[in-house]
C-alpha cells in the first residue's frame, strides 16, 4: 500500500434524495416460453412479486419493454430470445444516515467510520442508501464525466447496517484484490485446521476484525472461544433461507472476552474477535453460548 497517506479526520455525504431511481429486472424469453404472452410470462414466472392483477398493471402503466420498447398490451406473444425488462418504479427507501467519517485515506484505499443504519451495499429496500452509492456520489463530485461503470472505491468487505465499524474500502483493482485476499485469509485458515484444539485455531492474520458487543445474560468466564459451523437453512417465508448454527455448516470461530458485567440489567458488554466471516456470525456465536445480542432475542 502507498505510503502517501492521509490522516486527518474530514466527512463528507451528500443528503439522500425523497426516492430512489427504482430498479430493472431483465429476463430473455428461453425457447420453452415462447408463444406464452407477456402476461402469462410474468404472473407465472414471478407470481410472489405480485398477483395477476398487479402485473396487469405494471404492463398498462408501460414498465415492461420487449427487445427495447415498451409493451402494454398483456396478450402480446413473446418469442424466444426476445429481452425483457421490468422496471420497477422509485420508491422511498427507509431513513439512514448520509455523512461518512474518513479515518485513513491514501492512494489504495479509504477507511471509513460507517455509522449504524447505512447499509453498505444495494439490497432488499435499500437500493440508494448505501455506502457504495455516497462513495460514488464523492467521486462524481470531483469528476462530473464519471459514469457508474467506470471505477470508484468499492467496499472489501461488510459490516451489518445496525452495525457501527470501521469499513475498509479500495481505491484501486490491486487494493481490492488484496484486501480480499487477506478478508479470506482468516475464514480459510479456519477452515484448514477445522478447529481439532482450541489451541490449533487460527493462524497468521493481516487483518483482525475485532467487535464489542452487549448480549443479555452474565457470563460467568471471562474469556469464552466458540467454535460453532455455521451454515444456511430453509425457513417458510425467507427466500435465500437463514444462516444458523449448524454441524453441517461451514467452520466458524470466534473469540469472545468479557469486558464488563452489569448485574442490575442482567447484560455483559464483550469484545469479540473473529477468526472466520460467516454471515451473521456474532449473532449467530452468541446466541449459541445462550447470550444473544440485546434486542436481538
């Protein structure tokens, strides 16, 4: 990484807009849908989006094209091959914080303070409000030719949006490589030892992610190692399933010290290091011990 850095703490974030630019779904007809029509397309191919109604609607309101222009006819016969595109319409996205703090700034990556409630990158009802979108923004700023495609700091990793942290972001291809690589180092080598001993987890790390926590519950130890796989299950209702603890999930190892107990609210603040990056790890370890996240019961 370049030497050629900045450290002095500075913002910057510009205010979101009252709604989103909404978002296009493209399909291409396969040669099994053919002579279907584009009514029959949609409300069979995605009926849990919206009933037939609804898609009556959407083709009559112009927001479904074919091979580049807008259909509104619902009986019209779609051929194989042909591009579809949906677009959904702007809505406005739950509230979230604009303003980003920069921690660590140089020539291959920017370490940002991420605040709790900005999600990092697009996804379910937050499409605008991420960080990806701010640190676009930022760099539009500065070059008003640039377009979407063309390259800004992107996010290496994640931090959940109800979490607060430090969140690395690359500058550069090298940068993002890198940093993903050693992002993967840690989950890899848990993976290798798979954890026989306590004492054989881990290895040699050039990144550390490290938490603090506020789970319900006193715990007695004062330093606690969960080695617990962590895997994805089916549950009626959540499309992409949950991720739980599991025997048959992939290994997860985190590492939990106890920094504070308050007996009077029955809660213990913990600082919590993990060795892997498992979705909704802590959560997820916690819980496990019997001491889920406060709130998160």
């Amino acid at each position: 990484m370049s030497n050629d850095s900045q450290t002095q703490s500075m913002v910057f974030g510009l205010p979101w807009p009252e709604l989103n630019d909404g978002l296009h779904y493209n399909d291409v007809v396969p040669p099994s849908d053919s002579e279907l029509t584009l009514i029959e397309f949609y409300s069979s191919k995605y009926k849990n989006s919206a009933p037939l109604q609804g898609w009556l609607q959407r083709i009559q309101n112009g927001q479904i094209s074919v091979d580049g222009k807008v259909v509104k006819d619902p009986d019209a016969i779609l051929s194989g091959g042909s591009e579809l595109v949906y677009h959904r319409l702007p809505w406005k996205e739950p509230d979230a914080p604009h303003v980003l703090e920069v921690l660590y700034e140089d020539d291959d990556m920017i370490a940002l303070n991420k605040p709790s409630g900005l999600q990092v990158l697009p996804g379910g009802l937050f499409q605008q409000r991420t960080v990806l979108r701010q640190l676009y923004w930022s760099v539009r700023k500065q070059n008003s030719s640039l377009t979407s495609q063309e390259s800004h700091p992107v996010p290496v990793h994640r931090l959940g949006r109800g979490t607060s942290g430090i969140l690395l972001c690359a500058k550069t291809k090298v940068a993002k490589t890198r940093l993903a690589a050693y992002f993967a180092d840690g989950t890899s080598l848990v993976g290798a030892n798979r954890c026989h001993r306590k004492a054989e987890c881990g290895g040699t790390r050039q990144i550390s992610k490290i938490y603090r926590a506020l789970v319900t519950g006193i715990i007695g130890v004062d330093k606690v190692v969960i080695n617990q796989p962590i895997g994805n299950v089916r549950y009626p209702g959540v499309a992409k399933g949950l991720y739980v603890a599991s025997p048959s999930g992939k290994p997860a190892l985190s590492k939990a010290e106890v920094l504070e107990r308050d007996e009077q609210q029955n809660r213990t603040l913990v600082q919590v290091e993990i060795e892997s990056g498992r979705p909704h790890q802590i959560r997820i370890h916690l819980s496990f011990i019997g001491h889920p996240l406060l709130g998160k019961n």
